[in-house]
C-alpha cells in the first residue's frame, strides 16, 4: 500500500479550511446578534433591517410596518469563494441609532461598534482552537 503525501496535505488542508469557514458563520451569527440585540425597538424596523452576508451589500431598504422579532440569517461563508463579510443595516435612521445624532440628548447605542468587538474577541478565540 503507497502513502500519497500529498494528497494527505490536501485532506488536511481541506479539513482546516471546513473548520474555520464553520467557525466564521458561527461567529457572525452571533455578531448580527449583538448587533439585533443592541438596536432599540418601536417598530422593529431597524431590528430586522440588519444584514449578514458576503460581498456588498444590499441596498433594500425594508419597507414601514410593523415586524416580528428578527430571524438568524441564513448565512454561507466558503473562504476559496469569497473572503469578505458584511454586516449592514440601511435603514435610513440606524447612523441615528448607532451614533446618538439629532436633536434633544440622544444615546449612541454604538450596535455596530458591539458587533465588531464581539466579532474580533471570538473569531481569534475561535482561529485558536483549529491551530
């Protein structure tokens, strides 16, 4: 029996990248949930207005109404496709929401700046354990 060398690199290889594209989704799940978590709501617009996927982003803006609570997007990350995430909201208000803009006192809820922290810590944590 003959031993492939490289095709035992290539099974390895294989394995690590299936671990940290999971690990990705995982964490990015939970970072758009920080970031649901974070928004305040009235109407819930601006709850269900967030976005998680790779490449740009929409520029849909979701419509007046009233919404549910937001369901965990259904997100594929491979990183030989496409190594870029997005995390975005475009309802017109969320740069209100996010950096306490306007007028009277308002408070920065600072959702995206959560996120992303959220995002850095458990990533690395996360990148740690496939090594």
């Amino acid at each position: 029996m003959s031993l492939s060398f490289e095709r035992e690199i290539k099974s390895e290889y294989g394995k690590i990248i299936e671990r940290g594209n999971e690990a990705v989704i995982r964490v990015s799940k939970g970072m758009w949930r920080v970031a649901v978590d974070a928004t305040p709501r009235d109407t819930g617009r601006a709850k269900n207005g967030w976005r998680l996927n790779t490449g740009q982003g929409s520029v849909l803006i979701p419509a007046m109404g009233k919404y549910g609570i937001p369901k965990v997007p259904n997100f594929n990350f491979d990183f030989s496709k496409n190594p870029l995430i997005s995390l975005y909201n475009n309802v017109p208000y969320i740069s209100y929401l996010e950096h306490g803009q306007g007028k009277g006192n308002r408070y920065p809820h600072k959702m995206l700046f959560k996120a992303g922290i959220y995002y850095n810590a458990h990533m690395q944590r996360e990148l740690n354990k496939i090594r």
